[in-house]
C-alpha cells in the first residue's frame, strides 16, 4: 500500500515554484471567467490500485476514470467525510465502486463477468457503454453517523461515465459543470525491460459567477421548460470561452507527467490569467481492518459462524485492497 506524501514534503522553497506532481489534486480559479476548478494526473497511485487486480485493460480503463472522477469530485468535501461513486449496470462490467475519504484515502473495486467481456472483446465493438449497459450511477456524500446522506442517481444508458457525471451536476447541483478524463498505459525503459504502468488526468470546471442569474440553465428537457433536447448550458460568453478552451485539450495533455497539472492549466487560461492552489495528494488507503471485520463477524449467529468456516478457519478478504484476514471460529464460540 502506498504511502501519502506529506504536503511539507512539497512546500516550494523561497522563490520557487512547486509542482505538485502526480496523485495530488490541484484547485485552481480563472477570476476573468468565473470559473473554479481541480485538476489531476493519477500515476502510482493508480497503477497500485489497478494492478492489484490484474483487472482486463477494458475493466482497467474503466475503473481509472471512475477514480479519477472520484478524486476530483471527493477532494471538494470541505468537512470530515466520504465521496462514494457507484455504479450498478447490466454490462458485462456490473458494478464499480469507488470512494474517497478526507483528508486524502482512496480506494476503487469493479466487478465483471468474464465470459461477457470476452464476448464483447471478440465481437470488436468494445466501448465504455457497452461495456456498463443499463444502470444507474449513484454519487453520494456522507457526513458520517447522525447525518443524513445526500445521494444523487443518473441513469446510465448508452452513457460514458463523464456524460453521467455532467448530467449529475445539471440535475443534483445544477452548477454549469464540464470535464475532461483521460486514461492510458505509459510504458518506461527499466533494467528488466519495458514496464507498462497505468496513468489516468481529468480536469474539472464549473461556472461561478456572483449574479446567480449568469448561470441559469433551461429547463432539464421533459420538465416544465422546452421539452426539446436543448443544450442545458447558460448563454453566457465567459462559460461559453470555457467549453471552448476545454474542447482544445489533448486526451495525452492529461495524462503526459511532463505537462502536469500546472503547465496544463497555464497552457489552457495564460491569456486569462489563472490562480493555482497548493495540491491535496491522495493515497492509494483501504479502510478496512481486521477490527472492523471481526466486529461484523460477532454480529453472526453460532449457525452463521459454522457457514462461514472453511479449512477449520474463517478466511475473508477485502474486495478493494485485497488483504486476507484470518480467525478462528473458537473466537466467537461463546458470543
């Protein structure tokens, strides 16, 4: 398991510029066009995560924008808590699931059926849509105990996962929102040979203006508004600057770890001008346990117990990191 850097370890020294590097999400701000965002290149981070799995490189890359989106979306939560993406489809790829919990852990599982995929494979029309089906995205933020989650539901039907999430933002937040996501295999010259390790970026942006007025969107279409599929995006000249831009970047701008996220950001708003802020890293951190697991398993009945043993022990392990952990049933015998 990957270890957090410190943000100590990057603090810039006098009259130097920090870059953050990979596994940290940048904030950023164009006050010209009233725009905020976050930028992030995944690197290590993600290459543990995926590798763990040995996951096909159609689940791979799959899996990568949902950890992607996860970050840029989780990292905004300004109180104790946790961001969960996860989608439930009738796709070969039938669930994924990825959270993050402040200040900086993340984790990503995706389920699937192999047959399927390997049909999908063979047939040659592979795509992310097809690849997930039918089904429904849900994104929700929780605060912990004693509060109450807030969920919101996109439906997921011919749609990637960065259509879902605009339509989130339309429906749930309906702040104007675009984004860019990106993922690929960089391959590096080692001792041993090449190495292929996975690199996933994205870049987010939302419309902020200080009239509310400037963001109004029309009607979500089959509501009380137009009933035609309009384009829901303010008619604005600063949003519409921004949709123009973002439609200029490079799908390797995102990922390249030469560009990085403060020369992408300068190379997309130097005529605007842009505000970056320190980067907030994120970890590749399970939150299971073996506390937490034994916890459940004393909840078990003493049939449940015995259902439960194999070999002469009770072996159960984590779907996200992976970890085994053993007991014995002796241990619950008398609770």
């Amino acid at each position: 398991m990957l270890e957090t850097h410190s943000l100590a370890e990057h603090q810039p020294k006098l009259g130097e510029f920090g870059f953050a590097g990979d596994d940290h999400v940048v904030p950023y701000e164009v006050a010209p066009l009233d725009v905020r965002g976050r930028t992030v290149q995944l690197g290590p981070m993600l290459d543990a995560i995926l590798s763990r799995h040995e996951y096909p490189e159609p689940v791979a890359r799959l899996l990568a924008e949902a950890c992607v989106l996860t970050v840029l979306l989780g990292t905004s939560l300004k109180f104790e808590g946790k961001f969960i993406l996860q989608a439930r489809t009738d796709g070969p790829v039938d669930m994924l699931v990825a959270d993050f919990t402040t200040p900086h852990s993340l984790r990503a599982y995706a389920r699937f059926d192999a047959d399927r995929l390997q049909a999908l494979i063979g047939s040659g029309e592979i795509s992310q849509e097809k690849l997930l089906g039918a089904g429904v995205l849900a994104l929700t933020i929780d605060q912990g105990a004693h509060t109450q989650r807030y969920q919101g539901i996109v439906q997921l039907d011919g749609t990637s996962l960065e259509e879902a999430a605009r339509t989130y933002f339309r429906q749930s937040e309906q702040i104007p929102t675009d984004l860019r996501m990106s993922v690929a295999k960089l391959v590096t010259p080692g001792p041993g040979g090449p190495r292929e390790q996975w690199r996933a970026g994205g870049i987010l942006a939302q419309f902020l203006p200080q009239a509310p007025e400037r963001m109004r969107v029309p009607d979500i279409s089959g509501g009380d508004g137009d009933p035609r599929d309009v384009a829901h995006e303010p008619a604005d000249n600063s949003w519409r600057e921004l949709l123009a831009l973002l439609a200029t970047i490079e799908p390797t701008e995102l990922i390249d770890p030469t560009v990085g996220a403060e020369r992408l950001l300068y190379r997309l708003f130097h005529e605007q001008g842009v505000r970056v802020f320190r980067g907030v890293p994120v970890a590749d951190q399970c939150s299971c346990s073996r506390e937490k697991i034994r916890g459940i398993l004393e909840g078990f009945s003493a049939e449940e117990i015995k259902d439960s043993t194999e070999d002469g022990g009770i072996h159960v392990a984590c779907e996200f990191c992976s970890t085994q952990y053993d007991f014995d049933p002796a241990e619950f015998a008398a609770e």
